[in-house]
C-alpha cells in the first residue's frame, strides 16, 4: 500500500513538473488576476482535467485514442489552434500597474483554455496514458486506488501551489514589467507546444 502511493506521488510529480503550456497557463493567470480567488476557475480546470485523463488511464478507457487514427488526427489539429490561439491572446495582454485596470481573463476563458491545454494536448495524453496507465497494471485493488488517489492528490497541490506562487510574483511586480515579460515567455512556450504538435502530425502522416 505505502508502495502504491510513494510510486503515485513521484510519477506523477515528474510528469507534472516539466514546464509546458498548462503549468505555464496556471502560473500566468495566478500572476495576473487581482486576486488569489479569481484564479480558481484555471486551478479548479486543470486539476479536474488531469483527475480526468488520470482516471482514464488506469481503468484503459483512453487506450482507445492508440487505436483510432482519425481520432488522434483531430486531436492534434484543434488542439494545435487552440494553442495558438492561446499564446496570441497571452500575448497581447498587458498588465498595468498596480491601481490600473489590468486585461484580464474572465472565468469563462480560463476555463476554455485551461480544458483546450488539458485536454487538447495530445502529447501531455499520451504520457499520461503510457506512463500512468502502464505503471497503474501492476497493481490491483485497494493498491491500485491509492496509486490512482496519490497521482491525483499531486496535480490538485501541485496547480493550486503554481497559482500561488504565480500571485506571490504579481504582487511583488508594482509596476507590471515583470508580468509583461511573463506573458510573452508564456505565449512562446505555448507556441512552442504547438510546433511541436505540428512537427509530430507532420511526421506521423
């Protein structure tokens, strides 16, 4: 049991650790929204999303996606303009100063684009699928719950933490500079995602 969940914690903690556009996207709207709460509409997105494709990976159902062409062809190529999208209207956002009216995202665009970099990206799919689901056969029962909880319980901290330190560095940023600079970083990682989506459709026609 103890097994079960200190390989849960640690796995899924090195796959939610690399920097990619979803950690990037929760930072970035920790940081820009006046306050800690107005970002739990992309916390809360995140993490059910990840709840999502974690528990689909280990009962199998998503093994499905492996075996359907045109399903992962439509996959990569709304999840493709969904990234792009995204990276322009980060982009272009800019942050004023403390006391001025910053652009923001409403609740409703987080959502959107916290699911479409959740659930659109069929890299962070796959290794959720070969990585988690694959590691999850091993075990069975109670063992293989507290596996799936462990992996769980990490994406929920690890987003709600992002978040926070995402605010820590927005209120230390008085005059917006620094916000400003985090926004484009974020548009080009999420653009460099997207490339790389496109490289891997392209290479795998």
């Amino acid at each position: 049991m103890i097994q079960a969940l200190i390989h849960g914690m640690i796995l899924a903690f090195g796959l939610i650790l690399p920097l990619g556009a979803q950690n990037v996207f929760v930072f970035n709207q920790g940081a820009t929204q006046p306050r800690f709460f107005r970002a739990l509409p992309v916390i809360l997105t995140a993490s059910i999303c990840d709840t999502l494709l974690i528990s689909l990976a280990v009962l199998g159902v998503s093994v499905i996606i492996l075996t359907i062409e045109w399903l992962q062809l439509i996959l990569f190529s709304v999840g493709i303009l969904f990234l792009l999208y995204m990276g322009w209207t980060v982009w272009k956002s800019k942050p004023n100063p403390v006391g001025g009216q910053a652009e923001r995202m409403s609740t409703k665009q987080q959502i959107s684009f916290a699911a479409s970099v959740s659930l659109l990206n069929p890299h962070a799919i796959l290794d959720t699928i070969g990585v988690i689901g694959t590691s999850s056969i091993q075990y069975e029962g109670m063992e293989k719950w507290v596996f799936s909880l462990a992996c769980v319980a990490v994406s929920w901290i690890w987003f709600f933490g992002l978040a926070l330190c995402g605010k820590l560095v927005g209120q230390l940023d008085s005059s917006g500079r620094v916000l400003g600079v985090i926004n484009k970083i974020s548009a080009l990682i999420i653009w460099g995602v997207a490339v790389y989506l496109i490289a891997n459709l392209i290479s795998g026609t």
